[in-house]
C-alpha cells in the first residue's frame, strides 16, 4: 500500500469526529484556526444510544458556536414525547414520580445564555458535523483510521488509512478526542487512575413498532422503572420512530449482560406486557469513573472520553468533553497566534481536572442512588395504601435526585479558582454543590449572566477574544486597550446598560476569558495592564500575594 505524505504542516489534528472532537474543532476555527479532523466512520453514521442530553452549560457553548437552534431542529424525538424523567412502575402501571417541572426545557432561565436540550446522541452529532461540514476553515475526513502517531519537539506527524490508501500529515498540535479506549492515549503508554468497573451495565439499542401507543402512563423521553422486579431498568426514547434505548444499571449479578432473551425478558416484565421489539445492538457495559493523570503529552493532548470516564448518571459524560473544548480549543488558537504564552497550556489539565474530579465524585454519589434504592414492597398496587406509598415514594424521589437531575450547580459553579491565568482578589468562590447554584464572579467562576432584553444575552455581546467588561458608567479604557493590543492579545470592550450590573459583579471591571470564565476583576484600572495581561495569557506567573501585587491601580 502506497503512503501519500502531506507538503503543509496543519496547525492542528484532532482525532475523533464525534461531540468531543468537532467541538474542539469549532472553537479552533472560531479562533481563526484550520483545523484537520480524522474521524473513522463514514459520513452519517453516528453512534447509538450513547448521551441523550446537552446540558445548560453545553448549550451555553452551542449558543456561542451559533448552533444551539440547529441541535433542537435536529433532535429526532419529536413533540409526541414529554421531555421529563418519569419513574413508574410499568408502562400500563403507575406513575411514582414525573420531574418535568424541574426542567427547564422551554422557559428563559434568568442566569443562562440558552436551555438544555434533551436529544439522543445522533442529533448532537449530525448538528456537530453539519456545522464543521458547513465551515469553509474545519477540513473533516470521514472514513479515515488513524493507524499511528510520533511526535517531536516541532510537531506531531499522524498516519491514517482511508479507502484510497494510507496517508501521513504533520501538525503542531494533536488532540486526541479518539474516545474512552483512545488508541492514541494507549500508544503513547498513559494509563487513566481513579475507579474501574464501578458497575456494570446491560444496555441496548431497539426497535419496538407501535410501543408508545400502548404507553398508558405518557410519554415520557426518559423513564425509570421502580417496582418488585427491582431490575433498575431505564427507557429513552432516542427518536419518534420506535427507537428506544433501554439498560438495566446496574444490571443484576444473576444477569447476564450480553445475553438479549435474558434482557429482553426484563424489559417485559417492567414494561407490563410483551410486545414487537427488534435488538439493533448492544450487551454490557462497564461504567468506569477514571481519569487522566495528564491531559497532555507533548504536543498531543486528550479531551473527552480519551481524558476522563464517569457514570453516566448525571448526563455529565459528553458534556465534561464539550468543557474540555471550550477551554483547550481558544488556548490552542491562542499559542498558535503567538500571544498565548506556555502556562496557557499548561493550565488545560489543571484547570479540566479539578473540575472533572468534583464531578466524578457526585456522580458515583448519583449512581448509588439508583431506582432499587427506592424501592418498597407494594408500590405497583391498586389499593387506596399502594397509591399513599408512591405518593410518599416519589416525593422522596424527587427531594433526593433534584440535585442529579437539575445540577445547576455542577454545570454553572465548577470554577478555575486558582488556576495560573487567573487573577485571584483574595475572594473565595460559593460553595460547591451539586443541583444549587450562585452567580459569582470571583476570579475562575462562570461570569455571571444577565439577559439585557427579551432575546440578548450579555454573553452574545462578550467578543470571540477576551472582554474588558464595565459594569457601570464610562470609563477610559485606552491604556488596558493598547497594553492587550501590544501583546496582540484580541480583547472587546464591553459597556451594557444594565442596572445591577455592577452589584452582580462585585466590581466596577472585570476581564472575561473567551470561554465566559472571569479572569481578573477589579474596581479600577490599572495604570499599566501589561503585567496582569501577562498572567491571564499565560506568560507570567500570579504574584503570591494577589493582584494587589501584580498590577499598580489607579482610579478612572
């Protein structure tokens, strides 16, 4: 087999066409970035059964990408079904809970840019791809296996194997977004630590024609059986069509996961009745909750399920890999347009880690709390006292997974405090919690959201580049311009006219990153930004005791 050898050098490779991997691409061409995209299957095939929500954060991201609308024109579960975790105990059963109210699907929520969206994996990938297929700067080549991988201290030199043969192209940088077995990640001899095996799973990809019609109890998108069997059974529509995915997590040890009568025969007893149902794929799955210990390898680094596994319970899996996106991707474009420094890239780890690993924690937290824990004898009754014990069942369901199922706070409150572009000002961030959140703008939080009128958000007039936000009155932002502009560092600035503004930032400035984290805040310039852009763009270390000491403040 012949070896073609690409002439130009690419500023980036990413390895993966999926979520993780076209979202990184999007932001790099955001950036100003071409980037090159190996993605193994075939244009159109997307992956069963895998997430089936893009959470607020995500669809923060989405937003910013000019994608989010695409991804609810796309999502192929139709209006037909209620977008709600529903927990019964058959489908011609009863109802033990219904959470549709603690979604926010289709409300404006005051402290976010957009709304989750509850769509099965082939919508979120067939909107990815069609938005990189769609930009003229993102080159993606479907049908193409990466083989092998070597680098060096200038670049980082890819093989892959496509129908017409093998090929061999040179990049500055790699990402790896190659998913949880990462070829890549395995090649270069790195090994993910945390906790193997935390439970095993027997899920599969079906088709049951004319289920739905038969589903006394509603349609919900997402169901969670709770009754004698004790089966820990779920059932997701993934489209209008009679797709569905269903798991028994964690499947029972009597179960065999990869046996589909075994499974199939749970399915029937938790639904209540047998019906036409076809397996398109599946059998066990072992859920993991590991993690990298570095996200980079040189010029290669890891995003995604290549970086970091975790229980899916909490829908954090692709949404942790959208993170790492946002936060790699402008970090990238920014060491390649030469006013990014070397700790810019150095704090991706740092900054993704702390995060992911909080999240990791809460999740084995969620999976702990699975359908049998609720359960008690008598719930699936007729009886006047098996309706009384599901009323009482199913609001302590509800007290209990709100913080898994609504986790505002582990979407909007996990922050970079600390991190080595970022300026502390001797403030702590709120409290961590699962499901509450706070606004913050305590250097390395989220920056807080305002809606400025009934369809813009403050983060649609934040600039691609850093924003100098000023929150109240004018101010002569000439000097922090021309210090930004001497460092070619992009930055807009921003003055709204919004009351509040200021009481919510805590500060009359504050400098956001291209990814909506705050950078530095303060109630005066300083008279000369240089050395506190010097530490946000990662070329110069945080002074030890704050940023009083890094910068010589004067009142405007």
């Amino acid at each position: 087999m012949s070896n073609s050898i690409e002439a130009a050098t690419h500023p980036v490779v990413v390895v993966g066409g999926g979520p993780v991997g076209v979202s990184t691409a999007i932001e790099l061409a955001r950036h100003g970035v071409r980037p090159v995209i190996l993605e193994q299957r075939r244009r159109g095939e997307h992956y069963p059964a895998r997430t089936n929500l893009t959470n607020l954060r995500s669809m923060e991201h989405f937003r910013r990408w000019g994608i989010s609308d695409l991804l609810r024109e796309n999502d192929p579960v139709g209006d037909d079904f209620v977008r709600s975790i529903t927990y019964v105990t058959a489908l011609n059963g009863h109802i033990v809970a219904d959470l549709t109210k603690i979604f926010a699907f289709e409300d404006q929520i005051p402290f976010a840019s957009d709304r989750p969206e509850f769509a099965p994996n082939a919508g979120i990938e067939e909107t990815l791809q069609q938005a990189a297929s769609a930009n003229e700067s993102i080159d993606i080549r479907f049908g193409s296996e990466v083989t092998h991988v070597q680098q060096n201290s200038d670049s980082v030199h890819v093989t892959y194997r496509d129908a017409i043969g093998e090929h061999t192209l040179a990049a500055q940088y790699l990402v790896a977004a190659d998913g949880s077995r990462s070829p890549i990640r395995h090649e270069l001899g790195i090994r993910m630590e945390g906790i193997p095996d935390l439970v095993q799973a027997s899920i599969w990809h079906i088709h049951a024609p004319g289920l739905k019609e038969r589903m006394t109890v509603g349609r919900s998108s997402f169901f969670f059986f709770i009754n004698e069997f004790r089966d820990n059974m779920m059932l997701i529509a993934q489209d209008s069509d009679d797709h569905y995915m269903f798991g028994l997590l964690p499947v029972s040890p009597d179960v065999d996961p990869e046996d589909w009568n075994a499974a199939r025969a749970a399915l029937f007893r938790n639904v209540g009745f047998e019906f036409d149902v076809e397996p398109l794929a599946g059998g066990r799955v072992r859920v993991h909750s590991l993690l990298t210990p570095k996200f980079n390898e040189g010029r290669v680094f890891f995003a995604g399920d290549a970086a970091h596994l975790i229980s899916p319970m909490g829908g954090f899996g692709m949404n942790l890999g959208i993170g790492d996106a946002a936060d790699l991707g402008w970090k990238l474009a920014a060491v390649l347009g030469g006013w990014g420094g070397p700790a810019l890239l150095e704090s991706y780890g740092a900054e993704r880690s702390s995060v992911i690993t909080w999240i990791q924690e809460a999740c084995i937290g969620n999976t702990q709390r699975n359908a049998e824990s609720f359960t008690t004898d008598g719930l699936s009754g007729n009886t006047p006292e098996s309706a009384a014990l599901r009323e009482q069942v199913g609001h302590h369901i509800a007290t209990v997974k709100v913080e898994e199922f609504k986790s505002f706070g582990a979407q909007l409150g996990t922050n970079y405090h600390g991190s080595a572009i970022v300026i502390p000002d001797g403030t702590e961030p709120p409290l961590l919690t699962q499901g509450d959140y706070t606004p913050s703008a305590v250097p390395g939080c989220r920056a807080p959201h305002v809606w400025l009128d009934d369809s813009t958000s403050l983060y649609d007039r934040f600039g691609v580049g850093y924003t100098l936000l000023v929150t109240e009155g004018g101010a002569d932002t000439g000097r922090f311009v021309a210090a930004a502009r001497e460092r070619r560092i992009p930055l807009d600035v921003l003055t709204p006219d919004h009351q509040g503004l200021r009481e919510l930032y805590g500060a009359r400035f504050a400098l956001i990153r291209p990814d909506q984290h705050v950078a530095w805040r303060a109630d005066v310039l300083p008279v000369d930004a240089g050395p506190l852009l010097d530490v946000v763009r990662g070329a110069a270390a945080v002074p030890s005791s704050g940023s009083e000491a890094a910068v010589e403040s004067a009142a405007v």
